[in-house]
C-alpha cells in the first residue's frame, strides 16, 4: 500500500476522531461534575443528527449551521432532564440511575426509530464529494470542516470553564459539593446548567458528524459505548484526554478499516481501551484517583 | 457593619434515618454576640450548624433568622441572606485558585456588586492569600486554607458567620491568628456562632454559650458564667 494511502487514512481518522473527542468531552462534564453516568449519550447524539438531516431536507440548512438551534434545543432538553427527572435521583444508589437512563435511551431511539424508521439518512450537502488537496493528501471537505468545528467548540466550552462566572461556579461543584453550598452555590441548579451544556454539546457533535457518515437510530448505541471508551482511554475528567482519546480512536479505526477489514474497526477500539486500562488505569491525561 | 444578624432557633429536632441527631435544640443569639456552642464529638455540634445553614433537612422546630423564618429554605437562599459559613474542614475548592475560591465566595447575588472592593479588602487583611493567587487551593497550608475559607465567606458580605472548629489542625500559632480574627469580626459588630475543640478560647470570647450534649442543649449561660461552671470545668477543660 502506498503511503499517501496511509496518510490520508491517518489525516481522516484524525479528523473524525475529534469530532468522537468532542462528543465524549459532554460525556466527560457530565460525569466529572454530576457524577452521572450518561447511559443516553449516544442517543442525544443521534437526536442531534437527526435534527440536522431534517434541518438538511426541509430547507437545505447546512449542519455546520444547524449546529446552533440544535445546541439550543438539547440544552433546554438536557437542563429540564436533570431538573425535572434526574436531580431526585442523585442521592440514589447508581444502579437507579443506569436503569433510568437506559430507559431513556430506549425512549430516544425507539421515538426515532418511529418517526424516521430504520434506513439510513443523509445531510447531502452541495460540497459532500469536494475535497482538498494539502501535499499529495486528499481530505474531505466535509470531515474538515466537522473537525474544525468539534475545534472552535472544545475551545468555547475550556474557555467557558476557565472565564466564566458559572463555568468557574460548576468547576467548583465538581471539586467540593459540600463547599459550593456553603457559599451558597445553588449546586442541583448547577447540575442541570451541566447536564444542559453536555447534552448541547454532543448535539453539535451529532449535527457534525452528520456531515461525514450515514445516520440511522441504530448508531446510538454504538456511539453511547464509543463515548465510554475515549473518556476511558484519555482520563475521566480531563477536557483535554477526551479530544486526545477521539483521535486516537478515529486513527485506530480509520487504520484497521484500511488493513484489517472496516466492519471490524470496534474491534480496535476495545484492544485500545483494554492496553489503556492495563498499563496507565486512569487514562492517557487523567489524574490519580 | 451594621447589627443585624439575630438568629433564634426553637424546638429544632434533626435525624439521620430513625438516629435524632439534634432533639428539640432551642437557643437565642442576639446580633453582634459571639455564641458558643461546646460539646464532645458527636454532641451535635456540626449538624446544628448545617441545619441552621440550610443543609439538613429538618424534622421538626423552626429556625429564625433577622426576624424572618428561614426552617426549610434551600441553602443557597440562606447564605443570600448574610448567614455566612466558615465549614468544618474548611472546605476550599482544592483544584480552583486562590483567587478563583475568593470569586467563589461571592456568587451570592447580595454580594456581587461588591466582589471587586471586597477582593482587594481581603487580599489587604490576608497578605499570605496575595502571595499565592494564582496556586491552586489544594496546595496551600492548612492555616492558609483557613485564611481562604474565612476571606472566602467574608466575600459574602454576612452579618452572621457560623464558625466550624476553625482552628482544628492548626499549629498553635496559627489558632492564635484565627481567634485573634474572629475577635476582629465581633469588634466590628459581625454576629457570630462558634464551634471550637478549644473551648477556653471560645468561652473567653462569648457572651453567650450553650453546652451540647447529644442532640440536647444541657446548660447555657455568658461565656464567663460556663467558664466558671463546675460541670463545664470537669467535662471540658479538665480542670
């Protein structure tokens, strides 16, 4: 095989791999600072790329767009949740909480499963087969552009945590809840601004990767588990270990795609998550618990 | 700051599951004392001070603060209120800067306004916390934590603190700094309820005390009349 081909293949994988970083970045602010274990991830993943396929169909709105009104709406979705729903079950034992949200997931995809059925969808944007050329490497203008954006919002979101009054307020909360109410933080307000902001976020990660791949119901799942296993792989808690944890992810399915056969490029992801587990137990970037 | 700042709590009875932590507890803390409460571990002590902040549930009496009723209110509409809390273990946020922690203590909408004055106030009267803005809490002494915890709250701009063992753990020096520092906030006419293993010291500064023993309120009196008392000699100062 020539180089180039691995190059590219490398370039792609990269690319996609921080769009998955970005989705398991709202997986990671979730439970770093609820400590909620978010079983519907992927669903509120797929939700995202639904709502772009419609957004897409309906009147031609390019995802990279739809990004925003989707970020919206699953926030207000995400914040009302853990309002409403999932604040009564913070001090539950954590299989209460599993179980509610896996019947959530299954409420997500099964609604989507009713509405949209079971083919796969696409966003078809004009530029879908344009790509560019950079030293012999041909990139796909869609997975650039997905990349770019995962970028410009991982950026958003640290800033926000580092700057912001309310983003310092929940870095606070996940450092000592008994602290934050002591100054009067109110901390279950907190949470469901979190929970909001990481459901937001996996949205735009959903609408982006539409862009790049094919979307049915199905894929939650998969992209639930795919989540797990980069915040896994590159430290629980650790903005920065989810995007490296995406990439490499992205590359290592992008390769085994190429040299060992693409239906089983999961395959690669648990080999992965299993070396990662045996040798550096709290992830690539993650702390010592 | 001005005298307001009155707390009075009656019949105040707290449980974990069937346990009765605090059984009927009534006692009256008038604006700009310092009030003592002393017991041994496990006395009650920690639980009537969160009851009191808003984070035990409460089963039973009622808790009055500034003339107005406050049994029951979520904490972080307590704390906007002027009831201030310096915790037990002084509960810094480890991983959040010194100055980070300082802005923290002003979330409270009462005192956002004043956030900047306040800062500069404190960095002023805890010259340690200036050298060490931008290190992370976790990383700071046990004493200069204490000095975070109690800037931190006075960023809260309250009128009434509520002090958990604030000098538990610290070098003898650095208990003498912390008194010396509450004694300041009584001068300037801040209300206060203390909590402290060193119950000399803490009697020595109260006009009012109360003797807890558990979950029971089993003697009161001024600070000199409990550091007179007998029983209060034997139990608590060994004497």
């Amino acid at each position: 095989m020539s180089l180039s081909l691995y190059a590219g293949t490398l370039s792609s994988g990269i690319l996609t791999g921080l769009v998955y970083g970005l989705a398991a970045m709202g997986l990671s602010v979730i439970f770093g600072v609820v400590r909620l274990v978010n079983f519907a991830h992927g669903e509120m993943m797929v939700l995202g790329m639904f709502a772009a396929v419609v957004l897409a169909a309906a009147w031609g709105i390019d995802p990279l767009l739809s990004a925003l009104p989707v970020a919206a709406l699953l926030f207000v979705a995400g914040y009302g949740l853990q309002r409403g729903l999932l604040n009564r079950f913070i001090d539950r034992p954590d299989h209460q909480q599993f179980i509610l949200l896996l019947g959530i997931a299954m409420i997500l995809v099964n609604g989507l499963m009713m509405v949209f059925g079971p083919d796969a969808r696409s966003t078809n944007v004009p530029y879908g087969f344009d790509a560019f050329f950079v030293g012999g490497i041909t990139l796909d203008k869609t997975r650039v552009y997905a990349a770019g954006g995962a970028l410009i919002v991982a950026a958003a979101l640290y800033a926000f945590f580092r700057f912001s009054r309310t983003g310092i307020a929940i870095r606070a909360c996940a450092d000592n809840q008994l602290g934050a109410a002591v100054v009067g933080l109110d901390v279950k307000g907190l949470y469901a601004i979190t929970f909001g902001i990481g459901s937001a976020v996996v949205g735009i990660a959903g609408c982006l990767l539409s862009l790049v791949i094919d979307v049915r119901p199905q894929l939650a799942a998969d992209y639930t588990l795919l989540s797990f296993i980069i915040v896994i792989v590159g430290g629980l808690g650790s903005m920065g270990g989810a995007l490296l944890g995406g990439v490499l992810i992205g590359v290592s399915e992008a390769l085994a795609g190429v040299l060992i056969d693409p239906s089983r490029k999961q395959m690669v992801s648990y080999g992965l998550l299993i070396l990662v587990l045996l040798v550096r137990p709290q992830g690539l970037l993650g702390k010592r618990g | 700051m001005s005298g307001a700042g009155s707390l009075i709590v009656e019949g105040l009875s707290v449980a974990y599951g069937d346990a009765l932590a605090l059984d009927h507890v009534s006692l009256s803390v008038r604006a700009g004392e310092v009030t003592t409460l002393i017991g041994t571990n496990g006395a009650g002590k920690t639980t009537l001070i969160r009851a009191i902040a808003g984070l035990l549930p409460i089963r039973h009496g009622q808790i009055v603060y500034d003339g107005q009723e406050i049994t029951g209110r979520p904490s972080h509409r307590i704390c906007d209120l002027g009831l201030g809390q310096v915790a037990e273990g002084r509960q810094v946020f480890p991983s959040l800067s010194v100055r980070e922690n300082l802005l923290m203590g002003a979330v409270i909408p009462r005192a956002r306004s004043l956030a900047n004055a306040t800062y500069a106030a404190m960095l002023e009267l805890f010259p340690r916390l200036r050298e060490r803005l931008t290190q992370a809490a976790g990383t700071l002494s046990g004493g200069e934590q204490q000095m975070l915890a109690i800037a931190r709250c006075l960023m809260g701009q309250p009128r009434l603190i509520l002090f958990d063992e604030p000098s538990l753990g610290l070098s003898p020096a650095m208990a003498s700094e912390v008194f010396r520092i509450i004694r300041r906030l009584k001068d300037q006419g801040m209300t206060i309820i203390l909590v402290e293993q060193n119950v000399a010291a803490s009697l020595a500064l109260a006009d009012q005390a109360y003797v807890l023993e558990t979950g029971r309120i089993t003697l009161s009196g001024t600070g000199q009349t409990l550091l007179r008392d007998p029983r209060v000699r034997e139990a608590y100062l060994g004497l």
